[in-house]
C-alpha cells in the first residue's frame, strides 16, 4: 500500500476509534440503569464532546488531504474559508499527526 493511502487508512482507524468510543460515553450517560451522580455524567459528556471535536478534526484533514478546499468544508459550516481554516486546521493537523502514532500503539497492543 502506497504511504499516503497507509497515512489515510491509519486516520480512519482512529476516527472510528474516536466515534465508537464518543458512541459509547453517550450510551453510557444515557443508560437509566445505572445510577451515577449527574457531575460524573457531566464529565462523559464532555469527554464525549471532545471525541467528537477530535473525529471533527481528523474528518477535515482526510478531506483536505483528498483533495477538498477549505472553501469546500466552509460552505458545511456557513463559515468563511479564513474562519473555517483557523477553526479546524491546527485540530486538523494534530489529529491526523496523533492517528499516526496511534495506529502504531494498537499495532503493538495487537501483537
């Protein structure tokens, strides 16, 4: 596999990671079962909200990668290219940093 397609396939990885596990905090939260203290449920929803944010990121920079403008990925959100870009692409670029390192340390939790 070609070194950007490995890159692009190790960043779907983890924001599937990061949608399973955002997945679950809000099950968790809602489930009526069990009885936790609501500022624990606040701290799920938060840790929630920033898997979220995360698969945000990582959802722009597959995208930009692809081929898609900020212009593109703007027009989603009504925001202008400039306020899009200062938004999302530090996020953006972190995050599909991080997926790298990330897709290694499951290799090794695997192996």
């Amino acid at each position: 596999m070609p070194a950007i397609e490995e890159e692009l396939h190790k960043a779907l990885i983890a924001r599937a990671a990061d949608l399973l596990s955002a997945a679950a905090t809000c099950l968790s939260v809602a489930d009526l079962e069990m009885d936790t203290h609501p500022s624990f449920q606040l701290v799920r929803i938060r840790q929630a909200i920033l898997e979220l944010e995360s698969a945000e990121a990582l959802t722009a920079a597959l995208l930009v990668r692809c081929g898609a403008s900020w212009d593109t990925l703007s027009v989603q959100f009504e925001l202008s290219r400039q306020a899009m870009h200062r938004r999302l692409a530090a996020r953006a670029e972190r995050a599909y940093n991080d997926a790298q390192t990330y897709a290694e340390l499951r290799r090794v939790d695997d192996g």
